[in-house]
C-alpha cells in the first residue's frame, strides 16, 4: 500500500521567529553540554527525557537485539545492492548478499554473532526473515530503474545558535531536473493512522539538513517500510524545514535545561515496552542511578550516529 502523508504542521513549533521567543542566535558553535543532536536522539528526548539521560548522559549499554542487527544487515545489503550492475539487481541477487554482508559486520563487530542464533534451525530462520524483508523490498522499488546520488550519507550541517544537526541518509536520489528524493529504510511495520507525521519527523530533520548544506528544499521524503511493504511518502516546503528548525532548536534547549537543572523525567508510553530500562526506571518502580558530578559533553560521536540511524 502506498501511503501519501499531507503536509502537516510540526506539533509545537509553529509561532514566532527564534529571536522574538530569547532564543539565543550566537554565531559559531556553543560551549554547552550538547553542541549537536541527530533526529534519534530528539527523538528519544520526546518520547521520555529520562530515556535520553540513560542513553546520552549516563551512557548506559543496551542488550544488543536480534531484530536490530538483521536491520543492520538489511541496510547493508541494499546499500551494496547498487554497487551491481542494474540487471543484476534481482531478488535471489541480494539474498546471495546476506552470508557475505553478515561476515563483513561481523568482522568489525565480532559479538553481533551470536545475534543470528546458533547453526542450523535458528539460524537459518534469522537470515529467512532477513530475505522475506529484501523480497518485499523489491514490491515496493525496482532498484534496476534506480541509480541513487548517494548510499549512506553523512549529513552534518550547524544553525544559526550553533547547535550541529547530523545523521546518516540512507539514500539520496536525485533527478535529471534538480529535484531530490530523499529514502530511509525501516525493517519494521509503518505506524499506524495518526503517528505517520512523528515517523517524519526523521526525514524532515534529514531534508532541513539537506536544504542548508545544498540550498535546495527536497521534493519528496520516503520511509519505505519492509516490515509491512507500505511506503509513507511526504513533500516538504521550506515553511514546514523552518517549521522543523524551530522545533529542533526547541528540544535542544529543553535537553540544556534538563541538563542544567539535573531534572530528566520519565514520562512512561507504550514505548516503554521497547525501553531496556525498567529496573532503574521510577515509573517501572525502580531507582536512576546518580548522576555523575560533572558531566561534560553529550554529543554522539559520527559512529555512534551511524550505528543508531542504521538498525532500524
Ligand atoms: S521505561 Fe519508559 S518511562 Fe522509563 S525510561 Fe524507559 S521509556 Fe522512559
């Protein structure tokens, strides 16, 4: 099915311009805690402050999942697919892909291994899944009429307050005429009715990012969803990036005010059934740890962007 989301507005960013709210618009970049955001990390501090404490100030590690590495795999099968010759682009192509891709992931990352569950039955079923996300990848796109500008691209750019906005672009299209188109995989299910325009909040971050570095608004944002072979597509203009602008800058200073004030809350949704942090959750009855006396900055490195933007 595909799915055409209409414009939108951004939920809490419309209004006045920065200046007229005493949002700072120093030039050059900021001395604070956290100097730069990837759409991830808003998006963690939306969903639950406290949830961006454990992840960002406190670092905490996560139990690695078997669904967050075969999304990793997907990603880098349909990253190398375009490095083939079109023809050669072919279902049962990429599901040859998937031995080779999954041992150079695990060269870099040996404890991904065991992610795959042990020889034989277990494993067999983990690359299964993986393939039946590649076959409706090709429902949904014929990657032989396809060749992207660019695979995997890292997009950094800063604003006018200084804050960095960064992130890895899974694909960038672009057409004869100018036009970009900008595509982000996601190996689970699209959101349900009325949460597309959260889902988008992403790839608008992507586009507003896109349109500072090359001056050009893109035409059309595509979250292809292999989960459930739905496509959420979304065109931007510039008073909706300005719209995110304000919206971005409004989380970063909400995240440097709950860095000042040492105050991250939790704030409990039915995305706590994905959250690893239960037992030192006070909404789950359990207990933060202190936080540490001096906490310096709270940037993700590039790596740490990459390996957030690419499991999903
Ligand atoms: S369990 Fe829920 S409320 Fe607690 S930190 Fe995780 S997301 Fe936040």
């Amino acid at each position: 099915m595909v799915d055409v989301v209409a414009p939108q507005a951004v939920p809490g960013a419309s209004g006045p311009p920065l200046a007229e709210l005493g949002l700072p618009r120093v030039p050059g970049r900021r001395a604070g805690p956290l100097s730069g955001l990837s759409p991830s990390r808003a998006a963690d501090f939306m969903t639950c402050p406290l949830l961006f404490r454990f992840r960002t100030v406190d670092r905490l590690p996560e139990p690695p999942s078997a669904a967050a590495a075969r999304g990793t795999l997907v990603h880098g099968v349909l990253e190398h697919l375009f490095d083939l010759d079109a023809v050669e682009r072919t279902p049962d192509r990429a599901a040859a892909m998937l031995p080779e891709t999954w041992d150079g992931l695990v060269a870099v990352e040996p404890e991904l291994a065991e992610l795959a569950g042990e020889p034989g039955e277990d494993r067999d079923a983990w690359f299964a899944a993986a393939a039946d996300l590649l076959d409706r990848y090709f429902l949904l796109e014929d990657p032989s009429r396809l060749q992207p500008a660019e695979r995997e691209l890292y997009v950094e750019t800063e604003l006018d307050g200084g804050l960095r906005l960064r992130g890895y672009v899974d694909r960038l299209d672009i057409a004869p005429g100018g036009d970009l188109r900008v595509v982000d995989y996601k190996t689970g299910r699209a959101p349900g009715v009325g949460y597309e325009a959260k889902a988008m909040f992403q790839m608008r971050f992507y586009a507003l990012v896109l349109w500072k570095l090359r001056g050009v608004v893109p035409r059309l944002l595509q979250l292809v969803y292999l989960g459930s072979g739905e496509v959420l597509r979304y065109e931007p203009d510039e008073a909706d990036l300005r719209a995110t602008e304000r919206k971005v800058v409004a989380i970063w200073h909400a995240i440097e005010r709950a860095h000042e004030q040492r105050d991250w809350r939790p704030s409990p949704s039915r995305l706590c059934d994905w959250c690893a942090h239960h037992a030192i959750c006070p909404a789950f009855g359990g207990t933060p740890p202190p936080l540490p006396v001096e906490v310096g900055s709270v940037d993700e490195t590039p790596a740490e962007v990459e390996q957030v933007e690419r499991s999903g």
